[in-house]
C-alpha cells in the first residue's frame, strides 16, 4: 500500500483551493482560538471569528466526501469574566452553509493544573465538534471500544428481572435498555469524553495537542488508505499519526517554520513506522511526499 503525504505552505483559505471535490475522508484539526497565539498567528479577535472562519467552512465542506467527517477543535475565549459565543455563532453559521452538526466530544485534559480566577476554575476540557454533509458518514465504532471495566463483575453478576428484558425510559423518551445484552462481553463502546492528558511529544509548538486525539478519530472515521487534512497543521501531529497508521495525509501550514519542522519529521520511513509500544503493526509500507 502507498502511503501519501502532500504538505501545503500558505494560507488555507487560498491552498485548500488546489484540492479536488469529495477527496478527503477526515477534517481533524485545532484552528487559533480566538485572540490567542497571538505571537504565532497573529489572533482573530471573538467579534471577527465566524467570518473569517466561514470561507474556510466552505472550502472544507466542497473537499471533505459525502462520506466523510470534520472534526473541529475549538474553545471559546473569556473576555471580561464573561465566555464569548463565537462557537456557538460559528456552529450556526455552519449549517446554513450545508453542514450537519452531528455530534460533540469533550476532551477532558487529565492533568490539568490546579487554579482559579475570581470568578471561575481553571479550564480542564476542550471541545470537538463534529459536522457531516450528508446523515449517512461512515463511523468504525468497533475501532474505538473499551473494556468492559470493573463495573461488569458486580453489575451483571446479579440481574433482576428488569435488567433482563427491555427496561423503558422513566422519562418516556421511548429508549429502553437490556443490560443482560452485556453478559460475557469483554468490551463497549466509548462515551463521547475522551480522557488525555496534554503532554506531547513535540515542544516546538505552542498548541500542540496529544497524539492520542487525532489517533481515536481517525481509528473512529477512517479505514487504511484513506485521507485525513489538517488545514491548520501546526507540528504535524495529525499528519504523523496519520501515517503511521496506513492514511494518506494532506497537511496546509502558514508559518514556515513549522512546515519545515514537519517535512523534516515526514521524511525517515523507518522511523515513523517503528513502534517500541507494538501499538501499530510493524510493516513497512510503500510511501511519498509531496511538499508544495
């Protein structure tokens, strides 16, 4: 299998022009939030935020497949004790453009340091938004299960009567459960709060996020040999994960020194494929790079 990495240098809003209709499988990316990192990419101020984003929106709605999925880490900014809207403002904006807001996954940042401000605790969760084009995307649930955990000995263990047929909702919402359906599994599915911590293996990178994130969505929405963009590619996390899982990945960076940081990283096959952990399987596949 050939493994393809096409690496962009320019503004996104103008490189993202060059990629072809329906062609990518995965949007996972971290945009600058606004009015931070304002010493890397200049910030945009809250008020501003929706649209400048929305031309982006709309490229990545015209890239991204029928098929497939964009997930949108952001975070709203607090100006004067008070949270900003633009999220939520933008989420709007997004689906009179045609997107579908089809779910959101909270990252809950494990380490967070201990704090408080006046008016509030210290931040320990970021958002991502997912958006679709189309109601049918394809999702490989089974990719991302968990263990069953300790719960199941003591929970299965002793079912009532109740717990062995279809329990309806007390709310008459219409949805029921069937615990016994859980006997002798050894695995479930995950919740939408996704537990990591914020180191990383890249320092050279103000808002550089855990390789576990971008690695659960693409096991989440992607299969081998599929495309995964990140048009605000910063350190090249998503590219490098990416890759190292048998994806084709596209990344687009404005600021050269992390584009070359990142084409640097790309370039050794042999080290992005070995894995000490045995959390990737140890074959060598075909791969190229294209930088631009």
């Amino acid at each position: 299998m050939e493994i393809k990495s096409d690496l962009y240098l320019g503004d996104c809003r103008e490189e993202l022009k060059k990629l072809p209709d329906n062609s990518i499988d995965l949007i996972f990316t971290s945009p600058p939030y606004a009015d931070q990192r304002n010493n890397t990419y200049g910030g945009i101020r809250p008020d501003k935020y929706v649209d400048w984003f929305l031309p982006i929106a709309e490229q990545l709605l015209r890239v991204l497949k029928p098929t497939g999925t964009f997930v949108l880490n952001i975070k709203e900014k607090v100006v004067n004790g008070e949270r900003s809207t633009y999220v939520m403002e933008l989420i709007i904006e997004m689906r009179k453009q045609g997107w579908l807001w089809t779910e959101e996954f909270i990252w809950h940042k494990k380490n967070s340091y201990p704090g408080k401000w006046p008016n509030r605790f210290r931040d320990s969760w970021e958002r991502l938004i997912q958006f679709n084009k189309d109601k049918k995307f394809k999702m490989y649930q089974e990719a991302v299960m968990v263990p069953m955990g300790d719960w199941a000995k003591t929970r299965l263990k002793n079912l009532s009567n109740t717990d062995k047929i279809r329990d309806e909702s007390k709310v008459g919402s219409g949805f029921g459960k069937n615990i016994s359906n859980w006997i002798n599994r050894d695995k479930a599915y995950p919740t939408n709060v996704i537990h990591l911590a914020t180191e990383c293996n890249n320092k050279k990178h103000s808002a550089a996020f855990p390789e576990g994130l971008p690695e659960w969505f693409i096991k989440l929405f992607t299969k081998e040999g599929d495309t995964v963009l990140d048009p605000f590619m910063g350190s090249g996390t998503t590219n490098i994960i990416a890759n190292k899982m048998k994806r084709n990945s596209i990344g687009i960076e404005i600021f050269e020194e992390y584009y070359k940081m990142v084409e640097k990283e790309l370039i050794p096959v042999e080290l992005l494929l070995l894995d000490p952990k045995n959390t990737y399987e140890k074959t060598k596949p075909d791969r190229r790079i294209t930088v631009r």
